[in-house]
C-alpha cells in the first residue's frame, strides 16, 4: 500500500536525498529569544566542560574519568573500584533522571545540554557561518567551482576545524589521564609519549570527522538517546511544536495575502513561508509533527515568531507545547507515569545519599591465602596466613597503621613491617599471619573482628575468617 502523501516524510530522513545520497543541510543561521538565551547556556556549559578537568578540589581533579587506572573523581569526590556500586547508583539515577525529564519536557536535553548539539551549534556552526556567510551564501559556494574565493574560505574553515578539534581531544584526555599527566605530556617531548600522541591525533580525527562532516547523523542515527524517544514521547509530552489547530485553521495553511482576511477564507496562521524549515540544523519541517530527526533547538520557535511578528499575527503558533495542549487546549498535567518514574527517583537519590555519608575514606580486606591450610604450631598456637589492603581515598597519606585483633586474644603480623604507610589516593597490600591460641577457637572456623590503626586512633574495621581443626571441645 502506497503511503499517504502527508505521511511520506515519514518514509525516509531529511538528510538523505532521493538517490539515498546525503542531502547535506544548510540551516539559517538562528536568532531570537531562544537562540540568545541557548547561547548563554552554552558558554556556561562549555566553560564547565573545558574547565572541570584543570580544577582541583582538596587536591582532587574535579572530574575525572581514569578507566585504564580505575580512578575516578566526581565534583570532586574520588571514587574508588571498591566504591562502584556507587557508580551504578549514580549512572541508573542519571538515566531515570533522563527518561523522567523525556517522559515530561521531551528532548530538552539534547537542545539545551548535550554536549554535541553545544559544540555543533554554538562552535563550528557559528565559525561557519562567520566563514561562509549565511544559509543562501553557503549554498551558493557549494555549488560553485573550486575557484580561489570557495579553496580560501574552506580550507580556512577546515584549519580552524582541525585545531578547535584538537583542543577537544586535549580536553578529553585530561577527563582521561588526568589533567596534571596532560601538562606534563605537552610541556615535555612529545616523542616520549608517542603513544598518548597517537592517541590524541585519533581523537582530534574523530572530533572533526563528527563535528566536519558527521554532524545531525549523530543526532538521527547514531545516538541511542534519540531511539528511545519513540517509547518515551507521548501526547502529554512537552516538545517543540506546531500549533496544527491554528496554523492549519479550517482550509489549510496558505500563503500570505495583505488583502486576504484570513478569517473568512478558513485559511491557517501558517504562511507556508518555509523559514521554520529553512532554520531546522536536522533538515526537517516541523509542521509534519513530532518527529525523531527533531533535538527541540528551538530555532524554528524563534523564526516563526519573527516572521508572526512581521505579518501582525500572534507569536506560539510554533512553541514549547504537548500535543494535548494543542488539540484540548488543556494545562499541563503530572501524569501517573510521571509521579511513578519520580517516585523511584527520589528513591534512588535518597539511597544514594545514605551510602555516600557511609563510604568510609579508609577500606580494608583481609581474605586468607587461597590454597593454604591453617598450621599448628607449639602450645597449641594455630596460624592462618592471609593478604591484606588498604585503599586510601583521602588527599593525605596515612601512616604508622597497624592491625589489631578485636573479637579474640592473639597476635596479627604483617611479613615485611609490623607499621606501615598508605600513601594518598593509593593502597597498601601484603601478607600477615593470625595467630590464636586453641583455646580461643569455639568452631573450626571462627569470625575475627579486627581494627584496623593509625598511632592509636582506630580508622576501619574489616573481618575475616579463621580455620583450625575441628572440635576442640
Ligand atoms: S515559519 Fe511559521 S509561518 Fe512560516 S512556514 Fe513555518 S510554521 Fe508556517
Ligand atoms: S524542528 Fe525545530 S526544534 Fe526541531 S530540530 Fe528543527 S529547528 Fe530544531
């Protein structure tokens, strides 16, 4: 069955042409309310971004994403393998954030937030357009020759391309490696570190493949975030939207008529002028409906309410509206999907709270040797031997630590020194042997509680295990 007309756009993405070549997109550059106050998220953001590997808190990175070393800083708070049940707590709240913020204001994130949508829009696009010229420009030098104007304006565009997309690897790799390695790296021989070198130049590759050409096709077909909006939107879902009702009143939308009373003819508040189109960075035309090529930009809110402005009609005939809203003209409502997602939400903040004030800065395992018997030794002394650690994750190194047994009489001693030290942001491994008495075994296998010292003071406690023969009694 051949599709509808008014649902053929459905068939294919607006960024592929009818040889299923790409349809490369050439959007107006925005301006008006949204874009100005979209912009001055995006300095805020790109400032975070650019900044939050090169600021240290207690002498902690703020943000750091070690994978090949396990560390991890988060606002400044390090976060250890031990803790990385911490890291899942956190990972599945910013998901049920995500969805309960998709469920209700639809794809806010990837207008306002995202960190592609930012570097896109408010960076190369803008360098772009100041290179180029605007939309009718761009398309004109595309289409002419390679004379000398189109060979000066590209490959200066693609210059600076190259190194704003290096400066984002070097940004990224201090999310990495960590911003002090970085330093270290650049203001020594590259050559050193020829592998971190390599890996860079893949990263700034990868940056300007995205950014260069890539562009909207991250959005529309690569980013899992965008799959998921067709089970995530529904008709209570605030997104950027047509006003159907009105723009297409009773006969349709139609041209723009000084004469015309559009009243009488039926017509919509839609001038068909197609610049809602013209600005859309993903090439689609938003009068068709929700669509998933849409990252809710904005831009066509503002150029349709300049151009409402220009013909003396009311601005919000495209705007930040449910489909709900426009079909019943009702208010927004908190709908039980919404009220349940919060729910779990709150849930896993609350739980998250509770285990970040009990994460200790100090943890320890004692796990007895695998493969190894207990011993006898003489008057009646059992020994077990074991492997210890300690993690510090605090700033400060800990010194003249020492374990001692609590829950029974007997002696703990580490192989190489009886006190040790752990060094900040480090641990401290090796073997110790447990002696008890016999006499203190009531099974074969006995729970010790031990204490785990620094001088006096006590910082951790751990238990292990305890074997002897059986029955002593
Ligand atoms: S900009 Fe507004 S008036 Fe023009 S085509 Fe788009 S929706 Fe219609
Ligand atoms: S339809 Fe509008 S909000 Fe959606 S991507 Fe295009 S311009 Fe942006």
């Amino acid at each position: 069955m051949e599709t509808p007309k008014n649902e053929q756009f459905r068939d294919s993405i607006g960024t592929i042409n009818d040889e299923g070549k790409r349809a490369w997109v050439f959007p107006k550059k925005p301006s008006g309310k949204f874009y100005k106050y979209r912009s001055y998220v995006s300095y805020f953001l790109l400032a975070f971004l650019l900044l939050a590997p090169f600021v240290k808190i207690n002498g902690n990175q703020f943000l750091l994403f070690n994978v090949l070393e396990r560390k991890f800083n988060i606002f400044g708070f390090p976060f250890w393998p031990q803790d990385f049940h911490l890291m899942v707590i956190s990972m599945i709240i910013g998901v049920v954030f995500i969805i309960l913020f998709t469920v209700v204001f639809g794809r806010i994130f990837c207008g306002w937030i995202c960190p592609q949508t930012i570097f896109l829009e408010m960076v190369f696009r803008k360098i772009e357009y100041l290179i180029e010229g605007d939309r009718g420009k761009q398309i004109r030098l595309a289409k002419q020759p390679w004379n000398a104007e189109k060979i000066r304006k590209r490959v200066l565009k693609w210059i600076v391309f190259f190194i704003i997309s290096f400066i984002i690897a070097n940004v990224f790799l201090a999310y990495l490696i960590g911003s002090d390695k970085l330093i270290s790296y650049i203001t020594g021989n590259p050559l050193d570190h020829f592998s971190t070198l390599i890996s860079l130049l893949i990263f700034t590759g990868v940056f300007y493949f995205i950014f260069a050409w890539f562009r909207e096709q991250v959005c529309i077909i690569a980013c899992p975030y965008g799959r998921l909006q067709g089970v995530l939107l529904d008709n209570k879902t605030i997104n950027v939207a047509y006003d159907h009702v009105r723009g297409e009143g009773k006969t349709g939308r139609g041209k723009f008529n000084k004469k015309e009373d559009r009243v009488a003819s039926g017509k919509g508040d839609c001038i068909d002028c197609f610049q809602c189109v013209h600005v859309c960075p993903t090439g689609i035309d938003i009068r068709n409906g929700t669509q998933l090529e849409c990252v809710n930009c904005t831009a066509c809110i503002d150029e349709c309410d300049h151009i409402m402005e220009k013909v003396g009609l009311p601005k919000g005939l495209i705007r930040y509206a449910s489909e709900e809203n426009i079909v019943k003209k009702s208010p927004f409502k908190f709908t039980a999907r919404m009220k349940g997602y919060s729910a779990v939400l709150f849930i896993l903040i609350g739980i998250l709270i509770g285990m970040l004030f009990l994460r200790n800065d100090v943890e320890a395992t004692i796990l007895r040797l695998p493969g190894q018997l207990y011993q006898h030794k003489e008057n009646g002394i059992i020994s077990n031997i074991y492997t210890y650690k300690v993690v510090n994750k605090t700033t400060k190194e800990i010194d003249d630590v020492s374990y001692k047994l609590l829950s029974h009489k007997g002696t703990i001693e580490t192989v190489t020194h009886q006190n040790f030290e752990v060094p900040k942001q480090g641990l401290a491994e090796g073997t110790l042997f447990i002696e008890l008495h016999q006499s203190e075994m009531k099974d074969e296998k006995e729970k010790l509680k031990i204490g785990v010292y620094s001088g006096d003071k006590l910082i951790e406690t751990t238990t292990t295990n305890f074997l002897g023969p059986r029955s002593y009694r």
